[in-house]
C-alpha cells in the first residue's frame, strides 16, 4: 500500500506541485496545523482543498488549529482524532487511529493537551491502530527542538512500545524531520509543507519504507 503523508501545512495551501502524487496514493494522511493560528472557517478551507484531491484521506488538526475546526473534520468524516477506523485495499486491511493538538506548548496555543489527557484520547481507540496519526511526536523520535532537547510525548512513546503498530506519522516540531523507530514501529516525521516538505510510505504486512522530500 502506498501512503502520501504531509504535515503542518500552515496556510499553503499550493498543492499543485503534489497533487500527482497525492492523487496516486492508496491513501493520505495529514498530522494537521492547517493554518498558524487563523479562524476555523480557513482552516477548514485548507482541509477540505487537501481533501479534495484524494477521497482516501485521514487526518488530525494540531496545536495552532482551534478545537472547533477538530470537531467539524471528526463530523465530516476526515478526522480521527480520539477514535479508531479501518481502511482497506484490495486484500489488506489496516487500523488507523488519530491523535490531535499537542502537549501544552512555552507559548500557548489554541489546541493542546497534557499527558494525562493522552491516554484519555487513546482509550476511543475501539482497536488497537496498525498506523497512528499523531500531530504530537513520540518522545526520542522527531521531537527534536535545538537539536538537543526532546519534546515528545512519553506516554506515546510508551503505547507505541507496548502496542507495536507499523506506523506513526507525526510533525509538529519542524526542525526534527526524519524516519525513526520506536520498537517496532517506524515514526515519520515529514516536516512542514509550509516549507515544501512531505514523505511517502510503503507498507508491505508489517514492512514500512518511506521516503522524505
């Protein structure tokens, strides 16, 4: 199967030089930041124009996305945040779950969370997810700030040990782009499409591969 993933999108909303690849896709997913702190009505409008271009797509909104704009993906069906959902093609079959928003950030921001609040947020998965959309990263995998400093989530990290899934797409923090593994899981971080960066995946069974761009 093959995955487009983007991430923290923040109002460029020029998907021409993608649109190819997001259109060939098996399936998308987003990691949210849709805007940088702009109303949920343009927020919404990025969404959907993403949206439009592959009917195969899941996502989640991120800490400079307002709660609101969560709420209304999660009744269109777009979002997954805080439940569990299966997508199939042809003969495989696979989970997703869906994380939004972030922990609670030096500067507040409008969509964020605390530890405790997570494991509240995972307890919706119906299913434990083959492939987690988290706009929050793991703790030790694409967390990353000043190249020293880890800002991930310890309590992901700990449910990606425990539960194995293929994969976690993340974003959030820019500056820590790049492919990891947590256990058995492989964590993609693609960057910010802001800045023109996105990644593709291939998931073979248990087997993930992907590139960044």
């Amino acid at each position: 199967m093959n995955l487009f993933l983007i991430s923290d999108i923040h109002g460029n909303d020029n998907f021409d030089p993608i649109k190819e690849k997001i259109a060939e896709a098996d399936l998308v997913l987003c990691a949210g930041d849709f805007t940088m702190f702009r109303p949920t009505d343009e927020g919404l409008s990025v969404a959907e124009k993403l949206a439009s271009l592959n009917p195969s797509i899941y996502m989640v909104c991120g800490n400079c996305d307002t709660p609101d704009l969560e709420g209304i993906l999660v009744e269109k069906g777009l979002s997954i945040h805080g439940k569990s959902v299966v997508f199939g093609k042809g003969g495989e079959r696979y989970t997703l779950g869906g994380i939004g928003g972030s922990l609670h950030t030096p500067r507040p921001t409008p969509n964020t969370w605390s530890e405790n609040d997570l494991v509240d947020v995972i307890k919706g998965f119906e299913t434990a997810p083959d492939i987690i959309i988290s706009h929050q990263p793991p703790y030790g995998a694409g967390d990353t700030v000043m190249k020293v400093m880890h800002v991930g989530s310890k309590n992901l990290t700990y449910y990606l040990r425990k539960n194995s899934p293929i994969l976690c797409l993340s974003g959030h923090i820019h500056e820590a782009a790049g492919i990891f593994r947590i256990g058995q899981t492989t964590v993609i971080n693609p960057g910010s499409y802001r800045e023109g960066h996105y990644a593709t995946a291939q998931i073979e069974g248990r087997d993930c591969t992907a590139t960044l761009y």
